[in-house]
C-alpha cells in the first residue's frame, strides 16, 4: 500500500502496491488550497510531472496551442499569445479559478492513469505501462516492471 503517493501512483499501482493514493494537495502542490497560493502547478500526465503554470504556455506551443490532456476542463484552455495569458473559455483565467478546476482534471488524469494500467492487463500488454513510464520524466522507475514474465 502506497498513501500519499502523488506522482508515484502511476509506476506504484503498476507494479508491486495493491493500493495507491494521493491527496489533490499533493498532485498540483498546493497546500494552501488556492487561497493567496498563486497558481500552483499542473499536472502533466503524459510526462508524470508537475509543472509550473508560467511553463504551460510552452508546452501548449508543442502541442497544437493545447493542453495535453482531454478533459473537460483542458479542451477549454487557450493561451492569448497578445496578452500573454491563459483563458478558460475566453476570458482571463484567475488563480481561484485556476485552482478549483484543476482539481477536476487532476480527477480525470489519475483515473487514465489507473485505466491505462487495467487495459494493459486485460490486453496482456504490461509493455505500455513500461514505456509510458519510460518516456515520463519517472523513467529512471521503468526497471520496477520486469521485462519479461515467466508464463508459468
Ligand atoms: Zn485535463
């Protein structure tokens, strides 16, 4: 068992924990629940990582003026390059805002998470999970997952 994992989770629950948990404070490192926090992180699922909110605007220019995620809350973000800022749904994102609806993508990337590594066993292809360790910014944890299993 793993408890208050945070970024762990994903290679934990992978390999060798029954049971994963992080807390929301812990995903985008804000423990003063958005209140005169700032912006805190975000949550980076594909790289396994929380960045800071002034570098997503660069990772948004390496992914179609996006964010890399698909939730709800993601597919609303844009980036004004002329005011240099983040907008949820057009206007300005503030940092209560910014903070009440990153929880709900926090939700939704830990749930992928989790699903990528059940599909994974169903489909007998723990390789995926290995190698999106791999290529996360946790890659010196790919070797918790054996290469190769035993069939018997
Ligand atoms: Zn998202």
């Amino acid at each position: 068992m793993l408890l208050e994992g945070s970024l762990q989770c994903f290679p934990s629950a992978s390999y060798g924990f029954d049971l994963v948990s992080s807390s929301m404070r812990l995903l985008d490192k804000d423990s003063a629940y958005g209140e005169n926090a700032g912006y805190g992180g975000y949550f980076y699922e594909d790289k396994l990582l929380n960045v800071k909110y002034t570098d997503i605007p660069e990772i948004m220019s390496n992914n179609d003026g996006r964010l890399p995620c698909p939730c709800s809350f993601c597919r609303n973000v844009t980036y004004d390059t002329l005011k240099k800022e983040l907008q949820y749904n057009g206007t300005k994102i503030i940092s209560e805002e910014w903070n009440n609806h990153r929880r709900e993508h926090n939700r939704f990337a830990m749930n992928d998470l989790m699903e990528i590594i059940s599909r994974a066993i169903n489909e007998k292809q723990i390789e995926f999970v290995r190698q999106k360790i791999k290529d996360s910014e946790l890659s010196n944890l790919k070797r918790l997952i054996p290469q190769h299993y035993d069939s018997d």
